[in-house]
C-alpha cells in the first residue's frame, strides 16, 4: 500500500451536509512521497448530470483524477482512496510541477 496524506478543503468543515446533498466536491489532494494529486468527487447520479450537461453543450465530457462514490461524505472518499492506494495511484495522473 502507497503511504498517502489525504487533505479535504477548508471549506468543506461545516458544509459537510450541503456537500453530500450537492453531490460534487473538488480541491481534494492525495499527497504520497512522489506525486500529488488533485481529485473531483462525485456521487453517481451528480455525475451523470455533470457528464450529460457537458455532452449536450460542448459535445464531450473529458476530466482526469474524477472519483465517484456512492456519497460525496469524507468517509466515502477516505475509503476510496485508501482502495487506490492499494494499487499505487494506478489510473490518477499527478499534479504537474509549476
């Protein structure tokens, strides 16, 4: 298992409820000793409407490092990335350097 810090965004301490009715969460960072990345999370019928919006005004979806759980509540995402961490990150792509 790859050694992670996981970091939810200040703004999410006291809207954790809003957050999981909303569906959608973004600026979530996994920190391992190599990389760093950047997730967006959604529930999974947030992210259909999110896909389907797109495709239908611009023709396309395309986003990296997107995570869908079955509730946007931190123990959600905590539990998904500890998954991925089991298998290295494999299928996020990093954080560029500046």
């Amino acid at each position: 298992m790859t050694p992670y810090n996981l970091r939810f965004p200040e703004y999410l301490d006291g809207y954790e409820a809003e957050t999981e009715a909303k569906g959608y969460l973004v600026d979530v960072i996994v920190s391992t000793g190599k990389a760093e990345f950047d997730l967006t999370v959604y529930d999974p019928v947030r992210s259909v409407q999110e896909i389907s919006d797109e495709v239908t005004s611009g023709g396309y979806f395309a986003m990296a490092n997107v995570l869908v759980v079955p509730a946007v509540t931190r123990a959600e995402v905590s539990r998904a990335v500890d998954s991925l961490a089991r298998v290295g990150f494999c299928g996020l792509n990093p954080r560029l350097a500046k």
